[in-house]
C-alpha cells in the first residue's frame, strides 16, 4: 500500500523534473541552480556532444546550460512517462523527453533539431528538498532537423 509520504515524495520528484524543463525553457538559472545538489554526474554521453560522464559542480552545470541555450531563439523541453522509484532518501526518475531548438539561420540552413529519448535522473533528499545528482541524457531515436544548431547557436551566443 502507497502512503501518504511516498505520494508526498513522488510530487516533489515530479516537481523537480517538470521545474528542470521549465527552467531551461525559461532561461531561468537561478531556479535550475535550486534543483541540483551542489555536485551533479552529468552523462551526455549518447548526446550529440559525446561527452564522457563526469561530476561536476552545479553552478558549472547552470554555466554549461546557459552557454548552451542563450544562443536559440527558442526551446522546448516536453517531459512524459515519469517512472519514480523511491528508496529512502534516494530516488530514480526515468521521464521520456522530446527538446525542440530552434536558431534563426540563413534560407536553405535547418533551424531547428529536435532531440526524442529521456532523461535518467538520480535524486536525493537534501536539506529536505529532493535535489538531482545524476543527469543523464539519453538520445533513442534519430534527430530531427540538425544538432548543427547548437554550434549555430553558440556563435550568435558569444556575438
């Protein structure tokens, strides 16, 4: 039988991942700061970036996500399928996510890529607050569009 607290903790988990998305759409780093611990194991390693995993400071994390997003006239990070499990003060969330970008660019260049797959999130009780440590992007189908968008994007960023 569910109780109570184990309803409590699956929206406050669901919170966070529904504020990870907002957060990003709306350029808002503060409030992506307030969602992770102070160190986050960031995986982009099926990502287009290929990068290996790493831990990594959260406010490198909010930089990282800021140089990454500020250069797109728009995103949109749509979050589904939440799979909460809970063990104590830890928690794992598996939530399906389809990330639209899009750039302006000149005629006859693709503006746009939309990425399909989840994200693994790794959770814990800090403070009182469910916080994520484990980030993990997990591309499961073909992009759509370009990912040449985000070196586009990081071009209009830095001008």
């Amino acid at each position: 039988m569910t109780t109570l607290e184990e309803l409590a903790d699956r929206a406050a988990v669901t919170d966070v991942v529904t504020g990870l998305a907002h957060a990003q759409d709306d350029r808002d780093w503060v409030a992506l700061r307030r969602l992770l611990a102070d160190e986050v194991l960031l995986d982009l390693s099926t990502h287009h970036f290929g990068r290996p995993p790493a831990t990594i400071p959260a406010a490198d994390l909010v930089e990282l996500a800021s140089g990454t997003l500020t250069g797109f006239d728009s995103t949109h990070h749509a979050t589904s399928n939440l799979d909460v499990r809970l063990s104590g003060d830890e928690a794992r969330c598996r939530a399906h996510v389809v990330a639209y970008h899009h750039v302006p660019a000149d005629p006859g260049v693709v503006d746009h890529c939309t990425m399909r797959g989840y994200w693994q999130l790794g959770l814990s009780r800090i403070g009182g607050r469910w916080l994520i440590t484990r980030w993990a992007v997990q591309r499961t189908c073909p992009w759509e569009g370009s990912p040449d968008v985000y070196a586009l994007a990081a071009q209009r960023a830095a001008s």
